[in-house]
C-alpha cells in the first residue's frame, strides 16, 4: 500500500474523532510512524496536519470567549503561549530514541484524559479550589504539553479550570478551544521555522482531516453519543497498548 493512502485515510479518521469526541492525534500519529516517517517529525507534521480544524473550531467560538473564574483571558493566553512555545522546543530537542520511549506513556495520559476527565472534572470541582495563581501555574503546565504532544489537553485545561469554581462546561468551551490552538499555534511556527514538517505527508493529512472533520459533524448528529464514545476509547486503547508494545516488548 502507497504510505499516503495510509495518511490520506488516517487524516480522514483523525478529522472525524476530533469532531465527534476527541483524540484524533491517537490515529495521525502513529499513521505517520507507520508510514515511515521518524516518531519526532510525524509529531510535528501531525500537529501541523491537523491545526487548521483547531483553528476553525476556535474561529466558530470567536462570540463566546472570557475569563475563567477570576483569572481574564488575556493572562490565560499569555502563559500558555508562553508554554507551547516551550513545549515545541522540547520536542524538537527530543532524539527519535527518548521519543519512542516516552510516547507509550502520553498516549496513556491522554487516553485516560479521554476515558476520566469528564468525573475527574466533577470530582475536583466538588472537592478543590485554589488561588488563581496556582491555576496560572498549572495553565503554563499544561501549555508545555500541549505545545509537546497535546493529547486530549482540552479536556485537562477544563479539569483545571474547575480548581476555580467553573462549573458551567458549556461557556468553557470556547476559552478551551481558543487556548489548546494558543498552544498549538506556537508549535506549528515553531515547527514550521525549524523545518521539522514532513510536508507531503502533512498536506495529504491536512486535508483529507478537514474532510473527515465535516463528516465527523454530519454523523455527531446521527450515531448516540454513547457509541461514539465507546468507540473512540476502544481505539485509544487499542493504539496506546500497541505503542507500550513495541516500545518495550
């Protein structure tokens, strides 16, 4: 099979997830290793690849962006650009060999982001809340990671964020778009300046993603949410079991 056939199709599923319930960087980027693409550069391209749909989601929630609790949106962006900017220099700092080593367990926490964070968001909302500063703190945190690998972030941010006493998930929903693209924009020029894109593979993704984003919407409305979320969870754990394999089997 033509590698691009595999990113093609890959970019089309991880458009999809993005749209319906997350994590869709759990099919892009191992699509990009499998397609022989070194684990540093098809992190990089799979950001790349798959930032023009954050961007568009974060363009839709342009009308409905504020602070969280009492921390304004201004120094929210800041410390998590401040972050991704970090968070992108790490990883390009990061050899293939440490990569590998560590990706098994990102693909853990983001999975467990996936399947946890909505009761873990609950749960500390019901059992903490702390100074402002130390949410900033945890923000920069969570800036560094996303700008390094990103997986389910969104869903840690709003986990945070309910260390302030945010409870109303839907009006977080735009400040966590707008701040996981604040993150992954620096990444991307950060990326894209160091000359860390695998271009052809990332174009090919790009846009069959931004196909698979549509379709993920039009079939939101049709497959119970329950199925979905089923089956997302099913592959995140499928694909962080084989990464854990062969890394250390």
């Amino acid at each position: 099979m033509d590698p691009l056939i595999l990113v093609a199709g890959a970019g089309v599923l991880a458009g999809a997830m993005n749209a319906l319930a997350g994590g869709g960087s759990f099919v892009s980027l191992p699509a990009l290793i499998a397609a022989g693409v070194p684990p540093v550069l098809a992190n990089t391209s799979s950001t790349v690849a798959l930032y023009p749909g954050s961007m568009a989601s974060a363009w839709a929630y342009r009308d409905s962006l504020g602070g969280v609790g009492d921390v304004p949106l201004k120094k929210l962006f800041l410390v998590t650009l401040l972050g991704g900017s970090i968070g992108a220099l790490l990883l390009l700092f990061t050899s293939s060999r440490a990569f590998d080593f560590v990706l098994p367990w990102l693909l853990l926490v983001a999975m467990l982001a996936l399947a946890f964070g909505r009761q873990g968001g609950e749960w500390v909302r019901a059992h903490c809340r702390v100074r402002p500063f130390v949410v900033m703190i945890l923000q920069f945190g969570l800036g560094i990671y996303g700008g390094y690998f990103g997986g389910a972030v969104g869903i840690m941010m709003v986990a945070v964020w309910g260390l302030l006493g945010s409870h109303d998930l839907k009006r977080m929903a735009g400040p966590r778009v707008m701040m996981v693209t604040v993150a992954n924009t620096m990444a991307v020029v950060i990326f894209i300046v160091a000359g860390a894109v695998q271009w052809r593979a990332a174009v090919v993704m790009l846009l069959t993603a931004s196909l698979g984003g549509y379709l993920g919407a039009l079939l939101g409305k049709r497959i119970p949410a329950p199925i979905i979320r089923f089956g997302t969870l099913t592959l995140t754990l499928f694909i962080t079991i084989t990464f854990f394999v062969r890394a250390y089997g």
